[in-house]
C-alpha cells in the first residue's frame, strides 16, 4: 500500500501518522485513511515510542534506543526506529510522501509547498522568526529526506491559512516598510484552523459561510476569526508569543514592559526569551503549572487567578474578533483544553450572553458537538482537530 507519512517534529519528539494514499477525503463519506498513529518523545533524553491504531489499539509502547539505531543526528535515529516498525507493522506499506509540519512559512508561502534543496534554504531563513520550532520542523525534514529518499516530500505551514487575511490585520502600525521586510501578524496554528474550516464545510456547510471564531486553546492558545472560509484575523503575531496567554508564553504584552526589562532592569535577550516564552502565562501567573487540568485540581488562589486572566483574555479576544466580523455565527472550541475544559467554555459562553451565546449544560458537559441551545443566537461546537489529517489531505493533493 502507497502510504503517506505525517511528521511534526519538535525539540524532544516527533509525532507521526500514517494514512492510505488512496483515501478520499474530499468526500464527505469518504475517510481519511488513517492507519497508524504515535509518537517518539524524549529524543536525547529518554526515548519512547508509542503508536496506536484509529480504534484506539497500542500497538508499541516502548523505551527505545536511538543509539542503536543507524547513524545520524537524533531525528535521523528516530526516524530510523520509526522506519523499522512501519515495516515490521505493515510490510505491505510503502511511503510514497511524507507531508511535514512547518511552523513557518514567511510572508510568501501561502499554500502547501513541494519540498526541495532551494525551498529549504529559503525556509532557513525564517528560523530567527520561530527559534523554538523552525530549526525542529527543518532537521526533521532533512532527515526524512534522507530516510525517505525516493518519496514526495511537502511542507504544511502554520502560517498559510492567515495568509489571505487582510491588510489591517496582517500589519502593525510601524513604518511601512517593516511590513514590506516581513514583520507581519502571521498568526499560527493555521493548519489546525485550516482543518475545523474544512470540517464545518463537509459537516455545517451554513455555518461555514458565515462570521466564526475558532478558539484553539491548547498548550500554544490562539484564536482566529472566519469568514465563509477565509481566515479575518488572529490573536497571534509576528510570533507564537502574543495573544492568549498560554501555558508558558505570555500572550499580549505592552512592548514597553520588554523596553523596562531592558533599561532598568538589565535582561539581555536570552533572559527577556526565557521570560516570556518559558516562564509566564499560566505558569507565571500560578507559580504552581502551566497545565490547566493542574490548575483545575489546584482550586482557589494563584490557580484560580490564572485561569481567571485566561478566561478574561479570551472574552476580550472573541469579542474583538466578532466585532471586525460584525458579529459572530458560531463559536467553535478545539485543542486540549477547548475540547476539554467544560467549566471554562461555560464560564466564556456566560460571559458572551450579551452576544445572545447560550451552552445546554448537559451538551457541555457531555461534550456533544453542538453545545449551544437550540435558541441560542450563535451555534457554540467542540471539534476535536486534527493537524495530520489535514496535512495528509494537502499532500494527496500534490501527489496526483
Ligand atoms: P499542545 O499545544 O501541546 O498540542 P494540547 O492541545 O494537547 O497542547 O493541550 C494541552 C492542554 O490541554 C493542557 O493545559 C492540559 O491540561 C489541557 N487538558 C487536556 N486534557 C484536559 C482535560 N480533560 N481537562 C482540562 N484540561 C485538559
């Protein structure tokens, strides 16, 4: 079987999923293919691998040891462990693609893109933009490249779907040619965006044509506003640090507070990068986690105001976005904590009553995908994304 292979690889691990070539996706009854799907984490430290089937089957959960692998950097080993187990799982299965995660794609790769020696020196340039995940994406796509030689290799980035948004939202209000350099709002988690539209189109044709805001609220937090399938504007900039604040980044920060941490108080760069990507959000404002489940369990105090902010941030962030729309249809809620966290899509829908939003309790709790009231004047839903799948979907379509 012609097989494609879905690589999102960061510092520590590189997630994966395999799906059959010959899927139609495109049809609503069609599938994905999905076969396989897992992940290496702890690269360079303690290696696992685990793996699972769509109907939720282990089939590998394993220490694994790169060193024995063949040579090559650590991505290449684990791409080596990876390798052998697909042929052990399936020696029918052949990779004839393999479509990456690219976080970013500057201000010209709008669509996904055929990879090759050239367009790799030109993603290289974008490393200063996203230094915590580039240079991953990147060194996972040269060691596939040389893993899977023979097969189609194709970048998705998370920053094309923000790619048509308009002027006023792509730009700050620097002098001009800043812009014209590239410093631009690019917004992330596009390929997650990229899939909830798409689903809304085969599942909620309706809604998909009208006014949404799509919050991805995960470890990395990001809210998107659609309009009949073209995205309007994000909460993230020029990089994945502003907007939301998030487990560990800031969100929305007045550059002037980076202007006193360089004048009065002395940080140099490494010190203000560690601050606000590593030690802020939830688990600044806690001082207990960044995980919001932790938080949950921590009850009142320094947890609770955290989630607080949060909660507080994303009312003002939907709010704005519905404003640009001039008003909102549906509310959508995906990532880990959007797709789990009942208590805080009930507290965002309260506080979103004067927008006519109204949840059913029990559909919030049960998770359904229409949580909102049958009167409620904007359709609130839980859709579970899906950045393989749609990764998946972009490189069959460069594939025929
Ligand atoms: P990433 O950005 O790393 O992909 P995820 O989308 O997996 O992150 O989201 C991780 C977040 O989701 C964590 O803050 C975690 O606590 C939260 N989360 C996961 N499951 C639950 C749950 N059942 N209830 C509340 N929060 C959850």
């Amino acid at each position: 079987m012609d097989a494609i292979l879905v690589l999102n690889a960061g510092s520590s691990s590189i997630k994966f999923a395999i799906f059959d070539q010959r899927a139609d996706d495109d049809n609503p009854g069609g599938g994905n293919g999905e076969r396989l799907r897992g992940q290496i984490d702890g690269i360079g430290d303690e290696p696992h691998f685990k793996a699972r089937t769509p109907d939720g089957e282990v089939v590998a959960d394993e220490s694994v040891a790169l060193q024995e692998a063949t040579s090559g950097n650590p991505h290449e080993r684990a791409l080596a462990v990876l390798l052998g187990f697909i042929e052990r799982f399936d020696p029918s299965l052949s990779v004839a693609a393999v479509g990456h995660r690219v976080v970013h794609g500057g201000p010209d790769y709008a669509e996904p893109t055929r990879l090759d020696d050239q367009t790799l020196a030109a993603l290289d340039r974008f490393v200063p933009l996203a230094p915590l995940h580039q240079p991953h994406n990147l060194a996972g796509v040269r060691a596939a490249m040389r893993a899977f030689a023979g097969a189609l290799q194709v970048a998705c980035f998370d920053t094309a779907f923000h790619r048509r948004q308009p002027w006023v939202a792509d730009t700050f209000a620097l002098p001009r040619h800043f812009y014209d350099e590239g410093v631009r709002r690019y917004g992330f988690h596009g390929l997650s965006y990229d899939y909830i539209s798409r689903y809304l189109q085969k599942a909620h044709p309706d809604l998909a044509q009208g006014r949404v805001v799509v919050a991805h609220l995960g470890n990395g937090a990001s809210l998107c506003a659609i309009q009949d399938g073209r995205a309007m504007g994000s909460t993230m900039g020029f990089t994945a640090v502003d907007g939301m604040p998030m487990g560990t980044r800031t969100g929305q920060l007045d550059p002037g507070v980076i202007l006193y941490l360089l004048a009065e108080k002395g940080l140099g760069h490494a010190e203000i990068e560690t601050l606000i990507y590593k030690e802020s959000g939830l688990l600044g404002l806690s001082g207990i986690s960044g995980d919001w489940r932790r938080l949950e369990e921590s009850g009142p105090g320094h947890a609770a105001d955290a989630m607080a902010y949060f909660t507080h941030r994303a009312l003002r962030e939907i709010g704005g976005l519905a404003a640009t729309m001039g008003g909102i249809d549906a509310l959508v809620f995906t990532a880990g904590i959007g797709e789990n966290a009942a208590g805080l899509r009930r507290d965002i829908a309260q506080g979103l009553g004067w927008l006519g939003v109204a949840i059913d309790p029990a559909r919030n709790d049960a998770k359904a995908e229409i949580i909102s009231t049958d009167a409620s004047a904007v359709t609130v839903l839980v859709i579970p994304t899906d950045e393989e799948a749609v990764i998946a979907h972009h490189t069959r379509s460069l594939m025929t």
